[in-house]
C-alpha cells in the first residue's frame, strides 16, 4: 500500500477541496424543496466515482431520491467489498445558531480537533466519511495496488428512513454480491482512543396528533371547559416514563436482550470521564434509566425521546388561544431482539388507550429500522482493527453504537452479508445538530486506513 499512501499524501489539498465543493450542495432529503440539490449532489458523487476509477456508474432512479452504483471488478476470484454510504444530509435548523453557514464549509481549531475540524452539514454525517472511501478507492486505483473487488452502493434517503432502499436492494441482488459489507457512519471513542462499532439500536419513529376543539378558542371564554391539546399532549408524553426513567408502554421490555453482569463490566472498562461528558454538553448531571450507566444507557438499553413538539400561537408577542391541535414526533431507539414494527403496534396502542375521551389521538408510523451486533470474530471485523491499529498505532476497542443504520439488518436478511462499522467520526462532532463538524485528522486518517482493510481483508 505504499503507492497509495504516498498517493493519498501528494493529493491532500485537493480531496479537501473536492469535499468542500459536495458539502456545499445542500442536499436535505427530508425536505422536498431542496430536491433539486439532493438530485445535483448524487451526480456530483456519481461523476466522483468515475474520476476515480470505477466501472459501471450508474444514478439510479427511485420513487425518492437516486442511488448510485458503481464498481471495480479486478478478478472474479478476489474477495468482493460492498461500500455503503449516503449523500443526503439533516437539515440544518436552527440556522441562528450556527456560527458559519451550514453549507459553506470552513475550518477552525476546537480543543478536539487542534488541528482543525470542517464545520458544514454532512461533513461528518455521512459526506467526509462517505467521501473517504471515494478517495480511498481513487488512490488504490491509480496506483494499481487495489487488492480487491470493490462495489459502491450510497444513498441519498438514509436521513428520512431509506424508504426506497429495501426495494432496490431486493430487486438487485446478484448485482450486490459481495462478500462483506464496510460502513463508515459511525465514530470512535477519541482520536486517542481508536474504536469499532460491534452494534447499532434499531429504531421506532412515530408522529402523534392530539385534536380538542373543532377549531381554536378564545382560552377566557373556553379555558378551563374544554381540554387544550397542548396540555394534554405534554401529561401523555410525560407519562410514558416513570421515577425511574423507565418506559411505562406495556410490554416494551419483553424481548429485551438482557447482557450479563460480566459483558456490562467489559463494556464499562471503555475510556470514559461522566466529568468531561458533562462539561462538554454543558449540563449540571446525566439523566437515564436507573441502575445503568451512560455507557450502558446509550449502547445496551431502548429509549423513548419526543424529538419535536409543536401546536397553538408561537409567534412575537401574545394570543391568548386555545388550540385546536397539538402534535410531536417521539423515537424510540431499540436493542437486539425488539421489532420496530411491533415496538410501533405497543406505542400506538399504549397511547391512545391513555388520551381522555375530551381528545381524538392520531399516530403515523414514519420509518424504523432493527437493531443489530455483528461478530467481532469475523475476517472483516479482524481486517478492519488491524487497519486501524496500523494508521492509529493502537488496537480498537468494540463498542456498541448508540444510533440506528437501518440498512445493517437490511443487507443480512436479504443479503446474507455481515457489515463492518469502521466509522472516523466522534461523538462530539455535533451530528444531526448546529456547527455540526469533522476533523481534518479524522478525515484524512480515514482516506489512508481504508486501503489497509482492502489489503488485510484480502489477504489469505
């Protein structure tokens, strides 16, 4: 692999730029008025993949946004690597606080990143990652030192469910052949501290709607008569925890997978300061389930969080209104053994059964997905902690990843492939939020570790 470092080296300023020029398309997938970019964006990742090298691009169409495909077969008796990734991004609310553009990607020092980190949305999750592996596979190709088959499949919807993925994947099977599959969407304990992600929670998304009134009332003439969805909405999400931080729906625990106290212990024995935690979120003490850890509480254990909640007057200065409406969006993150689908049947029933008779209750199921662990005794997995202990001077450690890649589950049941997590990222790199961001070491480190997993995966 000397070539292609040596490569990789020599070509550092460009790949940066070409990740500035795709972070800059703001391809929200979630909203359809940035359609226009989602579909520029995936020709950009197209056209990237063919500079690179590989065969057979193609941006296949969906009833959503486009997947694209591309590949380069070497030698039909060499192992096969399926790459996953996706191009589309969160959207970047609240845009005030952002300190630069989210989608004019800059550069600046944190005390993480000394070296730098990019600040843009997508830099982390998932462009910078996706993009490693394009630049990866560009210095493996030019230098002729690719050892490996490779495959490319990202897409452009895994930030509002995949809806269209299980489709395409279903429908070409024999063009997905492969012998592993190598994810990077996920991150490392530290830059110091190098790790492999053995585990994802799956996940539950619902959107509830509580409707009172016909229409808005006058909260003098009718306060006090008639039940306000607002209120009524806040004492339903709020019981569905109890002292304990326990989930309170019937039956959410049955099929939890219980880890032994020993598996708990090695899990804990993972770098961890509650202190610096703390600090870096900026708050007075954690909060979870009783009798886990933080560790523990966003590997091993299900959780249930409203992530937006809305209804009634929220404009500049006063209405006195009683709502007519009040909705929220509320996930429930999933471990192994839970069913999304039957984790979504448990909430709607739960949830309706406890709305006073003064309210009609709606929920609509968005997307879910199941939760995974993948062997860390694997060829793949052993190839990918051996690469990292070979850029990193440190072997990983496994750890169980507190989000959901609903294509994980996906890829082994239609598939029958295992996936590889080898994720660059770092918690702390603001995913999903403002000033979401990616270190210029991570970015790097991860173009130049990649080709290390192609060489030991395909080693005999």
């Amino acid at each position: 692999m000397k070539a292609a470092q040596e490569y990789i080296q020599a070509n550092k300023q460009r790949f940066l730029d070409e990740l500035f020029d795709l972070l800059r398309i703001p391809s929200v997938s979630a909203d359809p008025a940035y359609n226009e970019h989602t579909a520029r964006c995936a020709e950009a990742v197209a056209q990237h993949l063919r500079d690179a090298g590989a065969d057979k691009v193609e941006v296949c169409k969906t009833p959503g946004h486009p997947i694209i495909y591309g590949e380069k077969m070497i030698d039909p008796s060499k192992p096969t690597v399926l790459v996953y990734g996706h191009y589309d991004v969160q959207p970047a609310d609240p845009l005030e606080l952002w300190e630069t553009p989210p989608f004019e990607p800059t550069v600046r020092k944190t005390s993480i990143h000394p070296d730098g980190a990019i600040f843009a949305r997508g830099s982390c999750d998932d462009k910078g990652q996706m993009f490693s592996h394009i630049k990866a596979f560009e210095a493996m190709s030019k230098t002729s030192s690719l050892p490996c088959n490779l495959k490319f499949m990202i897409e452009g919807e895994e930030e509002c469910g995949s809806g269209n993925l299980g489709p395409f994947v279903a429908a070409n099977k024999d063009r997905l052949k492969a012998d592993v599959i190598l994810i990077s969407d996920t991150g490392m304990i530290a830059n110091d501290t190098p790790s492999i992600d053995c585990g994802l929670r799956g996940l539950s998304y619902v959107e509830v709607e509580i409707t009172g009134p016909n229409r808005d009332l006058h909260s003098g003439v009718y306060g006090g008569a008639v039940a306000n969805p607002i209120n009524i909405l806040a004492k339903m999400i709020a019981s569905l925890h109890d002292e304990n931080n326990h989930v309170t729906i019937p039956g959410f625990y049955d099929d939890v997978m219980e880890l032994t106290q020993a598996q708990r212990d090695e899990m804990n024995k993972a770098p961890f300061s509650l202190e610096a935690y703390k600090k870096d979120l900026d708050i007075g003490d954690v909060w979870g389930e009783k009798g886990f850890t933080t560790i523990e509480r966003t590997g091993i254990r299900p959780t249930l969080d409203c992530n937006g909640i809305w209804g009634g007057y929220i404009g500049e200065g006063s209405k006195t209104v009683l709502p007519s409406k009040a909705s929220a969006k509320i996930s429930m993150r999933l471990v192994p053994n839970q069913g999304s689908d039957k984790i979504t049947e448990l909430f709607t029933k739960h949830f309706m059964s406890i709305a006073p008779k003064g309210v009609k209750v709606q929920v609509r199921k968005h997307h879910g997905g199941e939760p995974v662990v993948t062997p860390t005794d694997s060829k793949a997995y052993l190839a990918a902690a051996r690469a990292i202990e070979t850029t990193y001077g440190k072997k990983p450690i496994p750890t169980r990843g507190g989000g959901s890649i609903p294509i994980v589950a996906l890829f082994e049941k239609e598939l029958g492939l295992k996936t590889v997590l080898m994720g660059f990222g770092l918690d702390s790199d603001a995913l999903h939020s403002p000033n979401e961001h990616y270190g210029l070491f991570n970015y790097f480190k991860g173009i130049e570790t990649i080709p290390y997993f192609h060489q030991f995966f395909s080693e005999k």
